[in-house]
C-alpha cells in the first residue's frame, strides 16, 4: 500500500504493478496475503491514542468485505489459515484475535497471554496455531478447540518470527538478537 492510499498488485513475471486498487487508507502497518491469493488483509493504525486497532479484510479487486477492531496499541502479527478460513492478528494489548475470514465473525480471543505476541503461524495442516514474543516462549494452540496445547520454554531472546516445517513436524524461530533455533 502506498502512502497515497493505493494497493498495488505487482506481477512478478514483468515486475510492473498487475492491478492497482485505489481507496485504501493510508496508515497500514501490515499486509498479509491468503494462501490462495483472494483475500488481503491489512491493518490500520488507529486514528487517535488508545483507540482500537482496526483489521479490514478486502478481495482481490480491493472491495472491502468487513472491518473489524483488533485491539490497543497497534497489530504486532498476523497470518491467514493455510485454507484462508480463519485470520489471526495479535496486537500489543496482549490479546490474540481469531476471526472468520470470509465474514469477520470473532471466532476466539485468546487473552490469557502475558504479553505481546510477534509473531504467529498456523501448521501446514492448519490443525496448529504457534504464538511468540517478548516472554521467549511459544505457545501452541489445537485449533479445533483452541485449547493451548503446549508451551516451548527457554529461549534465550524475545522471538521475533517462527515458521513451521512444510511437514509440520518442525518449527523455525528468529530470536530477536537475529538467531534462530
């Protein structure tokens, strides 16, 4: 998104913008494309101090389907499902929000988190959500009952991205210090 409020679509093959979409607001702080490329997420700065966030979901022609609040103090990570039914936004109020993609309905809020989370990352699978941030633990969630099922402890540093395993049975973190375990 630039910061005339256009979003550009840019085709790698001609490395020219494919399809600009005009109307975006201008303060975006993140962008995260579904898997399937139909559907853009985008996070908004909020317009005065303590206001909440906002998330707006749009398709691929930029036609906005639904906007949602996401919390205080600004998005800190977000990822789509790897079908694109749900999206995930972590925010600095400590809280992680899981809505459904298609029509914005809150799915989960998971605000037991002690603190911020910067990065998120569904499985290949899509049956796993993993959280992590300043405390240097990840948290693993089964998303079929979005009950926590297993905490990694005893990093050495705030983690600041992970990524699972095209299998799923790994995972990759960037610590802040920039190593990766």
């Amino acid at each position: 998104v630039t910061n005339t409020g256009v979003l550009e679509w840019w085709d790698l093959k001609t490395a020219r913008v494919s399809r600009p979409v005009a109307g975006i607001p201008a303060a975006v702080r993140g962008v995260v494309l579904s898997p399937d490329g139909k559907s853009l997420a985008t996070a908004h700065v909020p317009r005065k101090e303590d206001s909440l966030n906002t998330v707006r979901v749009r398709d691929a022609s930029g036609r906005e389907r639904f906007a949602v609040p996401s919390g205080i103090g600004g998005i800190s990570a977000m990822c789509f499902s790897p079908d694109g039914s749900a999206l995930v936004a972590g925010s600095y109020d400590d809280d992680l929000r899981v809505w459904n993609a298609r029509n914005g309905e809150l799915v989960k809020l998971i605000d037991e988190l002690p603190v911020s989370m910067f990065a998120v990352a569904f499985s290949p699978d899509g049956k796993h959500l993993a959280a992590a941030g300043v405390d240097r633990t990840v948290y693993l969630w089964e998303t079929t009952s979005w009950k926590l099922a297993r905490k990694l402890t005893g990093q050495p540093e705030m983690i600041s991205a992970l990524a699972f395993s095209p299998d799923g049975k790994q995972l990759a973190l960037q610590t802040q210090d920039g190593g990766a375990f």
